[in-house]
C-alpha cells in the first residue's frame, strides 16, 4: 500500500468493475505493443518513512552545513538574518500546496501577497511597475535585455565588466542562439571603463547591463551609465542586491529604464543555489513588454476590492509564439517569502540591516588589511563585500580556514584571474568577535 | 475574520516593529565617510512599518483566501495536482541539506552531490533516456534548455539552415513561446479532431529547414499517441529531433517511456509528476534528460562521480553553456527525489495505473451529462466539450467552472487545448479517493440539472467565495499593480 494512494486493492476492483475491465492493462491497451515498458524499473523499491528521513539524514551529515561554519562568502548568495516567522506563514498548506492564481475567487490569498510583492519592488527599486517573479537574478538579467532589444529591434547589447560569471553565462546562453551580440565592456579599477562605453555604444546598441553593487561588491555609477544609455537611445538595466537599497541610490533614482536582482538575500536560505527569485521592475511605459506574470486591482460583480492576473495577452498561454517569453511557472512562494520578509523588515528594518552589514563590512576590511597580509585590490566604495590581494594563494587561505569552521572568500584567482584575489562578505550576522578571530587565525596564516 | 480585506501597507503604523537586530559591535561610522552621497539613496522606501503580530494575522487571513491541494480536490488538467507530501518539506528543511552555500567546496557538499547524482540517474531511467541536467527552474524552462540543445546539436553539424520547430496546434502554449524564445520560427500545424498529430500535416510541414518537433504524449486531450514510432521515424529520417514535453507523464511511469518512443530529449516537470507543490505559481523544476547523442550539450556543470566522491563538471566545451545561475532549484530537487525513494519503482507504476483508472471512471461518469468528444480509453486526464444541452441556453464551460467554486472544488483547466472549443480538461490524480471523485461527480451532475433548471444560478456563479466575478477588463484597462496606484 502507498499512503498517498487512498484507493485500495477493493477499490480498484470496483472501479475496473464499473468500467467493465478485468485487468488494469486494459486502460493502457492503446500503447503499441513495441512501445510498451515490460520491465520493471531500476530503482529502488519504495521505502517507509522512517527509512527514507535515515537516507537523508546521513547525506545531510556527509555536508558541512552554514550552521557548523561562519560564512564569510557571497559573490551573489549572501548570509542574512532569516526571521523565523517566515517558514511559519510559508508553510501553510493554503499556500504552498495552490496553483498559479488562475481562479481569482479563490486565489484572492496568493494574488493580494503577489500586488504587495510588486508594490514593495517598488518601494525599493524606485520603479513603477513589477512583475510577479522570474527564476532567479541571472534570468531576470537575460529577460531584461531580450525585453530591450525587442523594445529597441536591435541586435546588440553591453555588459558591464564586472558582473557575476553566473549572470553573465547566463546571459550568454540566453543571446548565444538569439544572435544577439554580447559586448563586455573592459573594467577600470574594477569598475566601468567610461571611455570604453562610450567607444562601444553606437546606435545599434539595445541596453547597457550594469551590475550595482558590481560583482567585487563595489558601487558603479549607475547613473552615469543610464545617461550615456539614454544619450544613445538605448535602455539602461541595472542589477542590483535588494538588501543595499536600504542604504543606496535606487535604480529608479539613478534612471534607469530596468531593475533587476535576485531576491535571495530577501528571507530566502541559501538553499545550494536555488530555489531563490529573479525581481524585474521597470517603467510604466515597458509594462506590455514585461514577461511573466503581474496582478493588477479590480473588483468583483459586488463592487468589492479585488485581484486578478491582468495583462494576460502578453503571456504563452494567451500569445503562444507571440508572447513576451515563455516563462510560466515562477517563484511564486520565493516571492512570498520576500514579500514576507519585506514586511516584516519594513521602512526602518531594511535600512538597518544596510547599514550593519556595510559598516560591518568596512570593520572587516580594516582589520583584515591590519593584519598585514592583504592589499586591496580596488579603491572604489565598497558596500557588504570587497576583494583583498592576498600574499598566499586563496585557496590554501580558505582550506586551512576551513579546519577553523570558516568559510572563506571568493577565489577571484581562478573564476575571475585576479592573481591571488580573495572577495570577503559580510552580513550584518557576523558578530565582531566572528570578524576578530578570521582576523586573527589570517594573521599566523 | 472572513471579511480581512486590508492591504499591509493599511495595517502600517510609524514606529511598529516585527524584527529585533543585535545592537550592533562595531563602531557605526557616518555612512558619508564610507560611501560618496552621490551613490546614497535619497528617498527612503516606504516600506510598511508592522508588528510581528501584524504580519501573523496578515497573511493567515490571506491563506484562508486561497484554495490549495490540502484544502481540497483540484482536478485542474495538465496541472498534476496531486498531493504534496509532508516528508518532502521536512527533508528539504534539513539544516545539513538546505543551509549550503553554492559556492562551498564540493568536498563540503558531498551527501547533497549525491542525491544530485542519484536523482540524475533516476530521471534517465523513468524517461528511458542516458544523461540529464537538473539546472532548469521550470517546465517552460525546461523546454527552452531542450530547444537549445537541439540547436546545438544542428549548429555543430553546420546545419544553420535548419531554423523550424514544428508544433502541433494542441499543444501547450509554452511550445510555441518556447520555440520564439530559442529564436526558431514556428511551424504549427493542425491536429487532428483527438488531439493526435494529423501525419498528413506533418509530412508537408517537414522540409529541409526542420530542426526538430516538440509533443507531448499522452496529448493535451489526454489520449495516447499511438502513431509516436512513426511520427519519429519520420522527423529522424529527415534530420530532424524529437522533444518530449514531460508535462504529462504522470499517466505512464514505468508504463512506457519517451526515450524508448523515439524522442531525444525530454523534460519532467518535478512539480507535477514527483509531488512537489506547486507555491502558488512556483518555483518548479524542470530537469531535462537526453540520449547520449546529446549529452555532451547539457548545460553545465553536470553532477558527475569522480575518483574521491561527486563533482560538478565544467568540462564540456560543446555544452549550450549555463541556462541557469548555479545548479537548479535544489530545494525542490530534494523533494522529488524524497517522493521517489518513497514510492520507489513499483509505487511510481501504481500511480501512474490509479492515476489512469482514476480519469477513466470519471470521465465513464461524466459523459451522461457532459459532451465527450473522444469516446475512447483515456491516459490521466480527459477533455470534455461542456454541458450537454442546447446551446441557445447561453450556459458556457465558465459558468460550469465557476459554478463548482460554490461546491468547493478547484474547477477543471478550462477552455484548453484550444481544439476543443468549450473544453474543461479534468486531471484527478492518483491521490484521490473513490469517495472524494464519486463527491466531484456529484457535483457535476447537480451542475447539469441546474443548467436546466436555472440558467441565471450558474450565470452569476459564485457566491461563496471571498470575491465573485472579478472585473478583468477594468484591471487590464485601469492599470492599478501596486498599492496606491490611483484607480
């Protein structure tokens, strides 16, 4: 017997009695013989709860989990405090276990959190207008600028210099089979060369990607480069890090014409990657170019306030080969976390948590450089993460931190060739006494 | 507080508070002196400012608002909505599983590797397929990461001329999105009345240019493609691939499988067939399986068993690159492989056999009452034309649907696939009792006598829920998507 199987073998006798079949093959009778699957699979027998928790738990003991190590990585995956209330709302069955809100009646639960999700992007973002969620950061990037040269019909698109590998594989791939020209722009002290913009952007130029805080943590001029965008007649995209719009300039405020980022560090675990949410924001005069999904108020027969799934024409289901992207299926219940977290957090919490990550970050970075065995690698500002010249080689640093229950930095000497670069990260979760003892075991490395 | 009907930003109060941060240790600098006021933000975001209390009573009420798989049944077609089970959300809350950074060592990660690897192997086997790539975020994902391989596989032959993807008219509107998305041009072709592809079509529809077809099978009308070794034999002696949109394989695990049917590659939709929860709209998980012949396109990294353990392998210069950032939604790839051990091989058969059983003695029930255009065995799901009766009473499949919202029941996917013109597809799932399909046929019955009866009662349905009919025309041409937007 299955426990999630209710029908039992009596059932299922008189259900094949009522359909006038003896044998259960009979229902499957119309797949060609040649095609049927006559053996038995090559898995496992089926196993009892307690057996299958036993499996996973030794897997989970053959890890090394963030609750036995004090993190010090990011490179776009950050460490931040997780209200606890959050799995509580989350793990409701109402909204875990619903479908996409296609029955507004009763959906009215998912489609108002997803209406708050897109207000509170806003709120942070500066931008008029976003959609429902989209898989992760680096998708968002790559929609935003398939959004740009379909807005533009141009077949050309830069990337800032230092943005995340991930990202910019991504985007690789997503452009790769469009025959969408990639253009990276070359960095100036870790940041974007300027001359070198404005030698690439020519008229056939779609958007500019920037990524802000960029991939070394440091703060672009987001503003400059959405001016020489729009001088141009090209979008301006910015990826930016939820968490530091507490402190910085939003993108709306920097004028540009798309925000995306990824939504993990708002209330998402780190997960191994996924799942985690894409945001994408952008003006209202983008809105039918947007993919994905997006709520919009309205009321019932009753006069009653109400949510609806709306702009539907742009979407695969509607517009088949026409539509905006084939995106369907999202992050609905990542959104809602971020959402719930948002809330939670709220005005002042998200400035606060800004802020004690990037002072505490800049107290990092002091008494790293005070040991002796770093240099910096830039000069620009930093917000919650900074990249160090190391006088050993990272990955030695990171092994014997490792024996100390750290995880260390990044290792820019072999994903980004920055000779002996390290990238530290700092959350307002790593206490001083945390930050003292890498200091310190850095120091009689 | 059935009548909760505020929005957060309404429950906000200056000065509430629903989180408590450490003081901090380090000394607070002014942030001037650590950052140029040109990169400063200027205008706070006005974030709602709530109690812990707040924020509980919040979005409880807006739970009640919702319908889910454990609030009842959802025999919503094409959507496999079968139950969630407990154990997936406990195994993929394990700290030693889920709090992992994805750029720690692999060393450090070893048992979630293999569980990786494991899940790889398990999917190959269930679509009779050799490699696969867990990284695809979603079903439409999915189909983008095939398509793409496809496109690879052409490009490295040098056959850059071949630029369509043909699509039957039935199928989901994904495919076609999809195939726009790779940047291939469409060929759609006509299905024939059940749903199956009309040979005919397809012949003329492959020329030279053909990169590949896409299908599903059993088809959106939930019928098993009887013609699927000729249909491959067809594209693969005209140079062409097969894709298998996974979407409706609930109806056939270790009944048939899509690599011994012809097709080179594939994708499950974890969320459907392997139990994990939908969210409300995500996150899903896509993972795609190949032949071998395709393989060494996958997206990278793929989980491979090296010398000391499991690793992540990078090395794959033809690979279509990352489709993804790191390597997929692991959260749910936890859960689909908890709800194979679980089943194992002889539970996932049963499911697919109850699932199976379970839509034919509905569909046997509803045919009475109901317009059947195929009258034949049906795979896990089946598609009927609306009420039987005349159609001058005006009486539509929505009013069907949203009739049932007052019984309490998730109505079926309605008006799709587009073939069948007051379609509602209905997928009951495995994980139903006798009982509770007995109950929805019931209902449905008493839906047709009321059709009769009283029009108008159907007309204005619902009127139980927490909203009725919204207005979806004034929130298409009203744009209001976020609070405070003027209306």
């Amino acid at each position: 017997m299955f426990r999630y199987i209710p029908n039992g073998d009596d059932d299922r006798k008189s259900m094949m009695d009522h359909l006038g079949i003896k044998d259960i093959d009979e229902l499957f009778k119309d797949i060609p013989e040649t095609l049927k699957f006559k053996g038995q699979l090559d898995l496992e027998a089926s196993q009892s709860e307690p057996e299958v928790l036993k499996y996973f738990e030794e897997k989970a003991a053959a890890n090394c989990s963030l609750t036995q190590l004090t993190s010090f990585l990011g490179a776009g995956v950050y460490d931040h405090y997780i209200p606890g209330i959050i799995k509580h709302m989350v793990g409701r069955g109402e909204f875990y276990t619903a479908y996409t809100p296609y029955q507004p009646e009763i959906s009215q639960g998912t489609l108002q959190v997803i209406f708050e999700y897109q207000s509170m992007i806003c709120d942070l973002t500066g931008m008029d207008v976003s959609n429902a969620s989209m898989y992760d950061g680096p998708t968002a990037a790559a929609e935003a600028l398939l959004m740009a040269t379909t807005q533009k019909k141009m077949e050309k698109i830069i990337l800032a210099g230092a943005i995340s590998p991930e990202i910019r594989q991504v985007i690789e791939t997503y452009m790769k089979y469009r025959d969408i020209e990639v253009v990276t722009l070359k960095e100036e002290k870790g940041l974007v060369d300027f001359k070198d913009l404005e030698a690439k952007l020519d008229q056939d130029v779609a958007a500019v990607l920037v990524q802000s805080p960029n991939f070394y943590g440091l703060i672009e001029d987001v503003e400059r480069v959405s001016e020489m965008a729009h001088g141009r007649k090209a979008l301006a995209i910015a990826y930016v890090d939820p968490i530091s719009l507490g402190v910085l300039k939003s993108p709306g405020e920097a004028g540009v014409d798309i925000a995306v980022g990824d939504g993990q560090a708002l209330g998402n675990g780190t997960n191994l990657g996924g799942p985690y949410l894409g945001f994408l924001a952008t003006t209202n005069k983008l809105v039918r170019k947007m993919p994905g999904r997006i709520v919009g108020q309205t009321e019932d027969v009753d006069g009653k306030r109400a949510w609806v799934l709306t702009l539907q024409a742009r979407e695969q289901h509607i517009r088949r080969y026409k539509a905006t992207s084939n995106i369907c299926s999202n992050q609905g219940l990542n959104a809602l976390i971020a959402s719930i977290y948002m809330t939670t957090l709220g005005r002042e919490g998200l400035k606060e948590v800004a802020m004690m990550s990037l002072q505490k970050a800049h107290y990092a970075y002091d008494k790293l450089l005070a040991t002796g065995r770093f240099k910096p690698a830039f000069e620009g500002a930093f917000f919650k993460e900074f990249v160090l010249l190391a006088d050993m080689e990272p990955e030695v640093i990171n092994q014997k931190l490792l024996e100390n229950n750290i995880l260390g930095g990044y290792d820019l000497s072999k994903a980004c060739g920055v000779d002996k670069g390290i990238m530290f990260a700092v959350t307002e979760k790593r206490s001083k006494e945390e930050i003292d003892r890498l200091a310190e075991l850095l120091e009689v490395m | 507080m059935r009548n909760y009907d505020k929005v957060i930003y309404e429950v906000s109060k200056k000065g509430r508070r629903a989180y408590r941060l450490p003081e901090s240790d380090v000394e607070m600098k002014p942030v001037e002196s650590l950052i140029p006021e040109a990169f400063l933000r200027k205008e706070e975001a006005p974030l709602p400012e709530v109690s812990e209390v707040d924020v509980i009573r919040h979005y409880t009420n807006l739970s009640n608002k919702n319908y889910g798989v454990d609030t009842g049944f959802y025999p919503l077609g094409s959507c496999t909505m079968k139950y969630n089970p407990k154990i997936n959300e406990d195994v993929a809350a394990m700290p030693g599983l889920s709090q992992l950074h994805p750029y720690q060592p692999e060393k450090t990660i070893q048992g979630s590797l293999e569980i990786m690897y494991e899940l790889q192997k398990a999917l190959a086997e269930i679509g009779g397929m050799d490699e696969t790539t867990l990284q695809p975020a979603a079903g439409a994902h999915g189909e983008l990461t095939g398509i793409l391989i496809i496109k690879a596989y052409h490009q490295l032959k040098g056959d850059f001329h071949r630029n369509k993807i043909i699509t039957p008219d039935s199928s989901h509107g994904t495919n076609p999105a999809t195939v726009a998305t790779a940047g291939y041009e469409l060929v759609e072709i006509p299905s024939n009345a059940d749903g199956s592809v009309n040979l005919e079509a397809l012949k003329e529809a492959i020329d030279e240019n053909l990169a590949g077809l896409m299908l599903t099978n059993p088809s959106t009308l939930g019928l098993f493609e009887t013609q699927i070794g000729e249909i491959a034999k067809l594209i693969h002696e005209n140079g062409g691939l097969l894709y298998y949109d996974g979407a409706n394989m609930n109806a056939i695990m270790g009944k048939s499988r899509p690599g011994d049917m012809g097709f080179d590659v594939m994708h499950y939709n974890l969320h459907k067939t392997f139990s994990t929860p939908h969210g409300g709209g995500g996150p899903g998980s896509g993972a795609v399986a190949v032949k071998q012949h395709l393989a060494k396109f996958l997206p990278k990294p793929v989980v491979v068993k090296t010398g000391e353990g499991y690793g992540f392998d990078y090395d794959r210069p033809e690979s279509i690159g990352k489709i993804k950032g790191f390597y997929g939604n692991y959260g749910i790839l936890l859960r689909a492989y908890t709800y194979i051990k679980t089943m194992g091989r002889d539970g996932l058969k049963y499911a697919s056999e109850t699932a199976v059983l379970n839509a034919n003695y509905m569909m046997h029930q509803l045919k009475e009452d109901y317009k059947l255009p195929m009258n034949q065995v049906c795979k896990h799901e089946f598609v009927l034309d609306g009420l039987k009766m005349d159609e001058l009473s005006g009486i539509r499949t929505l009013d069907v649907a949203k009739r049932l919202l007052d019984y309490g029941y998730h109505p079926p996917t309605v008006y799709f696939p587009l073939i069948v013109h007051e379609a509602i597809m209905i997928e009951p799932t495995e994980t139903e009792s006798r009982e509770t399909l007995d109950e929805f046929i019931a209902a449905m019955k008493a839906i047709a006598r009321e059709a009769k009866e009283d029009p108008e009662l159907l007309k204005n349905a619902p009127y139980n829920t927490p909203v009725r009919r919204v207005n979806e025309v004034l929130a298409a041409k009203q744009l209001v998507l976020k609070y405070k937007d003027s209306l």
